[in-house]
C-alpha cells in the first residue's frame, strides 16, 4: 500500500478501539500464539481509570498526556517491538507483556484521585512516573511478581529528565522492553498529526505543574526544534537508537523501505518553521487541526 501521508500509515489514535486490535494484530504476527490476556485486561483497566469509572479515582482530566497519547505509544511500541524481532533483537513473551503494559500505563500517573481536590492531575508533571508505578503496583498485582517488575522498571525509563542508567536491569531483554517503550513514548506524540496544536495543551500543563519556564504559548512553540535536537541525541544515545528498528517494521507491513514516525516528524518540524517565521499574533491561525485552538480559546474565555 502506498501512502501520500505518512500521517495516513501510522493509523487512527483516537480510536482505542482500532489501537488494541493494531497492537493485538502486530504482536501475533511476529509472536503466533502469543497470550494476549494481560494486554487486553490493562486496556479494560486504562478503559475504567480514565473514564471514572475505578473506584478510588477521577476521570483523566490532562489533555496533553490523554488517552490518544497513550494509544499512539502503545502501538509505536508494539511496532518497535516488531522491528527487534525482525533485527534479531525479539522479546519473550514475559518481556513483550511488560513492554506494552508499561506504554499503556506510562502516564497513569496524571490521574487524580478522589482525595485531590484541585487541578487536572497536570501538577503531578514531576512525580507522575512515580504515581504510575505505584498505581501498577496497586493494579496488577495479579501479574507474576517478575511481570510486575519489569513493568515498573518500564514505567520507570519514561521519565526523561533522567539518564537511563538509573533504572538496573536485570537482564537485556528487561532492558530491551524499556528502552522500546522509552523511544515510543517520545516518537510517538511528536510523530501526531495534531503535535503542534496539541503543543498548546501542553503549555498549559507546564504552567500549572510550574515548569518548563515557558513565559507563553510562544516561547514554547520557539522551543520546540531545539526541544527535538535534544530529543533525538536521547534516542541515538541514551536509548541505543532502538527506533532505526522501525523502518523494519514498515518493510514488512508495508512493503516500503520508510520510517513513517520520521518522516511525519520532520514534516511537523517543517511546518513549524513556518509558524514560528510568522508573527505571533498571527501564528495561532496556521493551526488548523483537531479543534485544538478554538478549545483553547474557549478555556483561556472560561478562566
């Protein structure tokens, strides 16, 4: 299949649904007979969190760090899990699970619970990877203990303010699992169609946690490729360039020899540039997509 967009190829985030069946679709692929069970069950468990419905805690309120993040980590995950397998470089079951529960689960930590009166869960930037382990630990405990482990030790690798070497790993494939999920964390939200009007929402969740030292909206967007560089020497570097495996993936899904994360990330550098070569006053009109800035707008009138 050939693809004008390469939006178009990494497929429809928005829908869990299309997601968990993608993921479930790719995973029994390279892995035949492969026990989806856990997976299913933590969608189910994500399902209930974020809607309200488990007892004990709020509906997601964060509109950065929401459920259309969280599918397009997952998905990037069990693609760059494909990619190690086809690299030579495949996880065992165990290992897989603990990949793609930790992508699910990677930003659980932005939910409140009932006893936190105040905010959207955004205050939480710097502690939410803690939360999230602590939530696992909370809600998977019918997982084999070693499961569990490596799936906080996954959780664990996606706080990006820090080195990977302080998480230890027990084997390579541990770290493996980690590393993937880490890379499709970052990969996955700058590769959206929507990055930069979502961008929007994320400057509102750095006010309110009181970090990044945006003074405003614009500040932020200025950041941004600066904010990639940094990004991308993380991936090479830290991360042992995990994501060259994705180009694998589509070969093979796709018969083509592309990176469509890339290549999508590139064109919402691109587009930037020409956003930010714009006055600001004006900047806010070229971002089109999704309803972003007139939900924005809308909240900025309710305030």
């Amino acid at each position: 299949m050939t693809y004008d967009s390469p939006f178009t190829a990494l497929g429809n985030t928005r829908d869990t649904g299309e997601v968990e069946a993608e993921v479930a679709r790719i995973v029994l692929g390279f892995a035949p007979g492969h026990d989806l069970t856990p997976i299913a069950d933590t969608f189910r468990l994500l399902d209930r969190a974020f809607d309200g419905q488990l007892p004990g805690y709020q509906k997601l309120k964060t509109l950065y760090h929401n459920r259309t993040h969280t599918n397009e980590v997952v998905l990037c995950a069990a693609r760059m899990l494909h990619g190690l397998h086809l690299a030579g470089q495949g996880l065992d079951a165990d290992h897989i699970d603990a990949a793609l529960i930790g992508a699910l689960l990677h930003d659980v930590g932005y939910l409140m619970n009932d006893e936190e009166a105040s905010g959207t869960g955004a205050q939480f930037t710097s502690s939410h990877v803690l939360r999230g382990v602590d939530f696992a630990r909370r809600h998977l405990s019918a997982l084999p203990p070693d499961l569990l482990e490596t799936t906080t030790k996954v959780i664990l690798l996606t706080d990006h303010r820090k080195h990977p070497d302080w998480v230890k790993f027990d084997n390579p494939q541990q770290q493996r699992a980690a590393f993937a999920t880490a890379t499709a964390d970052l990969i996955g939200q700058m590769a959206n169609r929507e990055y930069l009007e979502r961008l929007l929402f994320l400057y509102f969740e750095f006010e309110e946690a009181q970090m990044g030292g945006f003074g405003n909206v614009h500040e932020l967007l200025e950041g941004t490729s600066g904010f990639y560089r940094m990004t991308k020497a993380r991936l090479d570097q830290d991360l042992h360039g995990l994501s060259a495996h994705l180009k694998k993936h589509f070969g093979q899904e796709q018969d083509a020899d592309r990176d469509f994360y890339m290549e999508s990330i590139d064109r919402n550098l691109d587009y930037l540039e020409r956003v930010v070569r714009t006055e600001r006053e004006h900047r806010l009109e070229f971002l089109k997509r999704g309803g972003v800035v007139e939900q924005v707008m809308d909240m900025k009138g309710r305030s």
